[in-house]
C-alpha cells in the first residue's frame, strides 16, 4: 500500500500513540506474513488489522479473517472494503472470548507497547493455535527467542519454549510503517505444538523472576514460606530450562506448596 493511498483511506484521522498505531505500509511485508501461515481455505485470527493492508492477503490466499480491532474508525474502514468477506469484532482483543476462536492460525502487527502480555495471552487462552506470523519490535522477539542464562530469558520465554518455538523471519525497517517508529521490527513465526500451561503457571514464572538478582527461595519466600528439600533455591529462575520449570511447579502443585498463589 502506497503512502499516499493510505492517507487517503484514513483522511483526517489522528493515529493514537496510546495505542500503538504504526500502520503496516509494505506489501512485500504483508505478502510475507500470510504465506508463512501455510494455511488454505481455513479462519484466521487477525489481531488489530489497521486498515487492512493484511487481511486483503488473507483474503486473496483463500483464508477467512476474523478480524479483531479496537479502533472504531478502523472498523468503519474494513466494514467499507470488505463487507461480508471478513468477520470483524469491533473490541479490545483482551475482550475477545477465546472460545469463540477454534481455528490454529494467528497473525498480526502488535502495537510496541503491552506486546509481551498480549503474547502470553495468545500462548495461554488460545489452545488450538498451532501457527501464526506476528510483526513485534525487535527487542521482544529477542525475548521469546532466548536463551537460558542469558538476560533477554524471561518468563514470556519459558510459556513460548514450552508451547513450541518461535523463528525470525527478517527484520523490518522503520520505513514499513506509517508514522515510522524510532525502533526496528521483527517478523517472527510460532509454530506451537503443544497445548498452553495453566495461567497459575505463568504468575508462578513472573513470582520466580521477580528480582533477578535474587535465587528462586527469595523471590518466591512472599508467598511460599517453606519449601521441600529437593527444590533448587540456590539457583536463579534464568538457570532453570523451560521443561525442568514445568516439573518443579507441578511437584510443588501437587505437595501442596503453591495454595496462596492462586490469591496474589
């Protein structure tokens, strides 16, 4: 989509900075998000389409958008273009009902900002996705890649590693978006492969890298007064692999350690 073309789809609008609007402008870029899907004839979710420079993609590859978007004036737009070949939901993508999606594939731009919780949102609530193509600022898709004992290792890459992997693709230049944004892009693939953990698992994960400095008995002595004898304190939560994390959260689950979490 040419400049000018999108000015002109938009007019007057004001994109707003709160929630994260750089619209997608290259259709190279676009082109690519949706044959990494591998999908045909199939519902796709699309997270914030903007003004639908993706989802003419989806649309031409066969697929069927179901279309999330928070932005009024957005939807206006897509309802405009496309009419009855997309399902739009016009709402927060938090609000969104995941079991009103039973399909495997996902993509979309994530705004800079709150990318992170919306991706562990996605690898949590949504147990049917299997492969999607996302567009994130560069530093989070270094996050989701990491690896132990590293400083990018955190607790969004240990849900990630353990649904399946996530791979660059490229990275994109702030000149694909408009307005342009003062840091580079990623696009990234999930391809996940099992089903999500429990979300008790991930507030346990963010208890466990709370301070990093810290070893895993101090970050997680607010909540857990005494741990068993076979829990590794002395390490540090970005020594621990993403399969042993698992382990040792159910074996403290099911010996009864983990009861005042659930209430934090």
């Amino acid at each position: 989509m040419k400049l000018k073309e999108l000015i002109e789809l938009i007019g007057e609008k004001k994109l707003k900075k709160s929630l994260g609007q750089n619209l997608l402008i290259n259709d190279r870029v676009a082109k690519e998000m949706v044959e990494y899907l591998e999908g045909d004839d199939e519902e796709v979710l699309e997270i914030g389409p903007g003004t639908g420079i993706v989802t003419q993609k989806l649309i031409e590859k066969g697929l069927k958008p179901v279309c999330v978007e928070i932005d009024s004036d957005f939807c206006r737009v897509l309802k405009e273009q496309f009419n009855d070949r997309i399902y739009l939901f016009c709402m927060d993508f938090f609000k969104f009902p995941p079991q009103d999606f039973k399909g495997r594939l996902i993509t979309g731009s994530l705004p800079y900002r709150g990318a992170k919780k919306m991706v562990a949102h996605i690898l949590l609530n949504f147990p049917h996705f299997t492969r999607g193509t996302f567009l994130l600022q560069r530093e989070v898709a270094d996050i989701l890649m990491a690896e132990p004992k590293t400083r990018d290792y955190s607790p969004i890459t240990v849900i990630t590693r353990i649904r399946g992997r996530v791979k660059k693709i490229r990275d994109v230049l702030p000149a694909s978006f408009y307005p342009e944004p003062r840091v580079v892009s990623s696009l990234v693939l999930f391809e996940m492969g099992k089903a999500p953990p429990s979300s008790l698992f991930y507030t346990f994960l963010r208890l466990a890298f709370s301070s990093r400095r810290k070893n895993l008995r101090n970050n997680l002595k607010p909540v857990i007064k005494s741990l068993p004898e076979w829990f590794p304190s002395k390490k540090r939560a970005e020594e621990i692999y993403p399969e042993e994390f698992l382990e040792i959260f159910y074996r403290l689950k099911n010996e009864g350690f983990l009861s005042a979490i659930s209430e934090t």
